[in-house]
C-alpha cells in the first residue's frame, strides 16, 4: 500500500516539512507565484478550505494550470511507486503564509487521488499552519 502524506506550508514561518520515512523527501511546489486571495480583505481570515476561497481559485487560470501540471507529474510518480511497490511519497504545497493557495491545493490534490486511486492508497493531508482545518 502507497502511503501519500500531502502538507501545505508556509515559507514564511515553517519552511518546508522534513520527511520522517527514509526516503528525505519528495515533491515540493511553490504557490507563490498565483494571485494570493488573502489580499483580498473579504478572504483574509479563511482558508483555501472555506467555500469562498476556493471558488475564488477555481476560476484563477493560473492555478488550474498549476494543478493540472501538480497532477500529471504526481500520477507519473504514483503509477510508478505502485508498480514498484514502494511504501511512502511525500508532497508538499507552499505559499507565502500557508493559509490560502497551498490549503487550496494540497485538498484538491487529496479529493483527486482518493477518486483516482481509491484503495490502492492511503492519503493523510497535514496543513503545518492550520493543524485544525
């Protein structure tokens, strides 16, 4: 069984989470580069989990490509480590404060491997800002 751990982070305060397997790491992608919502004030206090944000992102053009790219090269990797049996991937999604496009993303990742792959593996998602969402 493929164990996926997906983290959102902040590279403002936490930096990019340290892989405890013994593989020391795995995929790392910087959000940083797509409209930040959290300008926005009537964004500022959510996450990429509320409804709100996430329909914002939806219709960004940038982060459907971006996800879209996450996506091709993940299933590469998943397809591959499957095959191969290996036991734990790690991917990480980051931004400037971890609140709002690195939630958003590793969540759409997450929804997108558990339809994708189903029993075959197992997925844990950890947002290292917001432990509580």
């Amino acid at each position: 069984m493929l164990n996926i751990r997906i983290f959102s982070f902040s590279y403002k305060r936490s930096g990019i989470p340290v892989d405890v397997t013994p593989n020391g790491g795995g995929f790392v992608f910087d959000c940083r580069f797509i409209y930040n919502p959290g300008r926005e004030e009537e964004y500022r206090s959510l996450t990429g989990k509320d409804s709100a944000v996430i329909e914002f992102l939806d219709k960004n053009t940038e982060m459907r490509g971006f996800m879209t790219d996450v996506i091709s090269l993940v299933n590469k990797a998943v397809d591959n480590f499957i095959s191969r049996s290996f036991t734990d991937l790690m991917i990480s999604f980051g931004c400037t404060g971890g609140q709002h496009r690195s939630v958003y993303a590793a969540e759409k990742l997450n929804g997108y491997l558990k339809a994708k792959y189903g029993e075959r593996i197992t997925v844990n998602v950890n947002h290292t800002e917001f432990p509580g969402i």
